[in-house]
C-alpha cells in the first residue's frame, strides 16, 4: 500500500498528475463520485479518460451537477453517468484497488487536498459499495441531449455579429 499527498498548487497539477497515473492503470472499471466533475475540463485528464475507454475500461460516474457539454461528451463515449445530491468528499476508484480522495473545497484552481491510496483494496471495496448504494438512489442519464449543449444551441441559432457571412466561399478563401 502507497499512500501520497495532495497538496494545494495554482493549477492543481499534482491531483491531475496522480489522477491521470491512476487513469492510465486501469484495466477493467472506473468510479467517480463528484460534483460537477469539472477536472473533467483539464485535457491530460480528459486525454487519459478516452485513452482508458479506447482500452475497453468501463467507466461510471455519480455526480451532482455537471454542466451539459461534459455530459453529453462522457455519454457520446460511452460513460454511464448518474445523477443525485451532492457529496462533499469526492473519490476517484480504479478496479476496486487504489483510489484518490479530494477533500472538500471551493470550485477555484490552487486549493484542493487530498489523498492518493495505491494498492488498498479493503477499502476500495468500501467506496465501491458507497458507490452502488449512491447510484442506487440516483437517476441515470442515458441519452445526449444536444439542445442543452452551448454550442449546440449557438449552431441552431447563430448571433447576429453585426456583419453579412457567407460559408459557401470558405473554401476559396482557404486556398
């Protein structure tokens, strides 16, 4: 069993750090429990999340309130996603082994603690049922929903930016 600190840096680099290694050693399921997943933004984590579903790791997320735009991005890839009430502790479980613990903290860079478990799968197996008895009692998300989708809604209808376009010349302009 390994345990390490997660201390507090500008862009919480060593949390992405030690929650991309445990991305990246999964082979078989990832759990979340979050908010509004917002690490989620960060592209090593968003980079190592699609590298673990290209290798087949199923992933499944419990969260309070994610914005549209990940969660229609964690369904298009496949991630079964959960909703319920909000957890202060957040956890991060990688094939009921080794996990990461953020403790609670405002959503702003620079102030999250926490811990990382390598190898202790007494309690990974504890959070595991946490985890199926939160999801027990949450609704799941299974279908995108594009009209809630920012750029979606852009696409569908475009601003007025003061000024005559035209995409059909795109190309000629281009060349």
């Amino acid at each position: 069993m390994v345990i390490k600190k997660i201390t507090p840096r500008p862009t919480d680099e060593i949390f992405r750090q030690h929650v991309k290694e445990l991305i990246d050693s999964a082979q078989k399921e990832i759990l979340v429990i979050a908010g509004e997943l917002g690490s989620y933004r960060f592209p090593d984590l968003k980079w190592a999340t699609r590298r673990a579903l290209e290798r087949g790791v199923k992933i499944r997320i419990y969260a309070s309130h994610p914005s549209p735009a990940t969660i229609n991005g964690l369904l298009a890839r496949g991630c079964k996603i959960y909703f319920g009430k909000e957890i202060k502790d957040h956890y991060l479980i990688v094939d009921a082994k080794s996990w990461v613990h953020s403790k609670p903290h405002p959503p702003i860079l620079g102030v999250r603690k926490g811990e990382t478990h390598i190898n202790e799968p007494q309690k990974a197996k504890q959070l595991v049922t946490k985890f199926n008895q939160l999801i027990s009692k949450a609704n799941e998300k299974k279908t995108i929903q594009w009209n809630q989708d920012p750029l979606w809604r852009a696409l569908q209808n475009p601003p007025d930016w003061g000024f005559e376009t035209d995409s059909s010349k795109l190309e000629e302009e281009l060349t």
